[in-house]
C-alpha cells in the first residue's frame, strides 16, 4: 500500500496557493523518501515534479493591467518564489543521494518541459511575448543554480550532460527542441521598463534581483557568477553558428575574480586540475582551451562585449596570462 497522500487529502484554497501547498507536500514526500532511501523513491520524483509543472501554470500573466508590467513581473516572481526554492533544494538533495545520475536523468528533460511557458498558451491567439518575463527569470536562475550546484559537488560529468543536452518543449507551433541557451533571456521588463519607470542607474537589475534571490546555503552568488560565466564560454565554444548567445550578466558583480579569474579556471594553472575545465568546456588541454578562446574572441567580436560601457574581461576572469605559462 504506498504511503504517497492523493489531491484529496490536501486543503481547499485558491488555486495558486493550492497548488504550493501541493508542492510543498511532494517535496516533504521526495525529501523523506531521498534521505531515507524508500522504495517509492521514483514514484515521489515523478509526482514532485509533475505538481510543480502544473503549480508554474499558475503563474501565467495573461493580458494588460492597469498595474505597470515590471511590477507585475516582480509581484510574481516572489509569488513564485516558493516553487524554485522548492525545486532548488530537490535538485542539492538529488546531488548527495544515492544514484544521483539516475535523478538528473529525470530533472533534465523536467527543465526542458518548462520552456514551454516562454511560449504563447495554444488557445491565446493575441499574446505579449513580455508577460512571459518571469517565466524567463526563474528559468535562467534555475538553470545556473542547477549547474553551479553541481560543480560545487565536483560532479563535472552530469554538468557536462545538461551542457550537451537536447531539451523538447511545447510550443504553440507544436514540439521544440533547443540546446542549453534557449534557458538564457532577457529580461525587458525588468532591465528595461523598471529602469525608465523608476529613472534607476542600475546596469543590469535583473541581475540585482538575481542576486538578492541568492540564498540558497549550498551555492553561493561567486558560484552563481562562475556557472553564469562558464555557461557564456561553453555557448561561445560550441555553438557559434547559431544566433543565440549566452550573456554573462552577473560579471556586474565579479570584480574580485579578475586578478585571479574564477576558480575552476585559477585550478586549472594545474596540470592536475585541469580536468574540470577538460569535462565542462569539451577542449583537451590548456592548448586547445587557448586556441579556441582566441578563435572565438575573433569570430564572436568579444572586444565589443560589455556591461554598460565596461568591457567585459573575458581573459581576466579565464586567468589566460596564467594558464598560458603555467
């Protein structure tokens, strides 16, 4: 007889609170049967992740408001707010059980399926693609979480396979298929509309808020700017043909990391250490890396990157003076 509770045991409330505290009950469900290795183990991934697809549906923002459109879009990003921490937890949680690959095996096509909501729903024929904006944050962050989660853990290779990955969504044109950069975005109606609404000087505040939402105790934001940067190299190395780009747009706070560069890359001065950056970037050796990074700083025009009016040191936060000698 399964001990997992069914929809009816749970309170009647509204809709979106329901559906939180349904969450919430599969994540009490799916951390007891991790922790404790309970033969109901898959079943509980499996309904923890199906209620927190159908809870993001909750969140649509569907048609003009008198409220401004940022607001809207920062309102529900902490109502959603919830929902990530929930995932965000699920996902450390998956990197210290047991069979912990099988897990991933399960949470990559899962981040895949939430690209359909940045996308129109099928049955709106007049649609602002902006009311999808925090759609667009949450799954960025989740994405970098995800991947800074795991080299925290040193476990390269399931990094490596989100980097690799194939991800199938919905769309109101029918079935999709993108690499890892279909996660990035934009964020207009935050960097943008927010900025002219409030008369900020603010480079980037969806960056600001990216950060502010970094308080998850097993990655730490330095974590989060390192997978932001790594996952710009990566899409800059393999996926130049495509017109998608991967912007690193945390480096506004990376200024310690350019005496040194990030950490995976000040490692890999060392013949030893060197493996993650083998495994993540898919080069073979410091040659290879060096090579390829002034090929792409050509083909890419990485001299006109910037935030702002700063260029971005790409060389800096890589160590290249350093891994070229060492």
């Amino acid at each position: 007889m399964s001990i997992l509770v069914t929809e009816e045991t749970e309170a009647a409330v509204s809709p979106a609170a329901g559906n939180i505290v349904h969450v919430e009950t599969r994540f009490s469900i799916v951390h007891d049967a991790l922790v404790n290795e309970r033969s109901h183990r898959d079943d509980a991934i499996d309904q923890f992740l199906a209620a927190l697809y159908s809870a993001f549906g909750d969140f649509r923002v569907d048609g003009p408001d008198n409220e401004p459109l940022d607001v809207r879009i920062l309102n529900t990003l902490t109502a959603m707010k919830p929902l990530r921490d929930y995932f965000l937890e699920f996902v450390n949680l998956a990197n210290k059980a047991d069979r912990r690959n099988d897990i991933h095996s399960v949470i990559r096509p899962f981040l895949g399926t939430l690209l359909a909501y940045k996308h129109a729903p099928r049955e709106v024929i007049h649609f602002n693609h902006l009311w999808c904006d925090h759609y667009r944050f949450v799954l960025r962050e989740l994405f970098i979480h995800v991947i800074a989660s795991l080299i925290v853990d040193c476990n390269y290779e399931e990094a490596r396979k989100y980097l690799e990955a194939e991800y199938l969504f919905e769309t109101d044109r029918g079935p999709q298929r993108a690499n890892f950069l279909k996660f990035d975005a934009y964020i207009k109606s935050i960097d943008e509309f927010q900025t002219r609404r409030l008369r900020q000087q603010r480079l980037s505040p969806a960056a600001d808020l990216l950060k502010a939402r970094a308080d998850r105790s097993f990655v730490s934001f330095g974590d989060i700017m390192q997978a932001d940067f790594l996952l710009c190299i990566r899409g800059l190395m393999h996926h130049q043909k495509g017109l998608a780009r991967w912007f690193p747009s945390t480096l506004i706070y990376a200024q310690e990391f350019e005496k040194t560069g990030f950490d995976l890359f000040f490692a890999a001065q060392s013949k030893k250490k060197f493996q993650p950056i083998h495994v993540l970037l898919d080069v073979r050796n410091k040659k290879d890396l060096l090579q390829r990074f002034e090929q792409v700083s050509k083909d890419c025009s990485l001299a006109q990157w910037k935030l702002g009016e700063v260029p971005i040191p790409f060389d800096r936060y890589m160590g290249l003076a350093a891994l070229a000698t060492a």
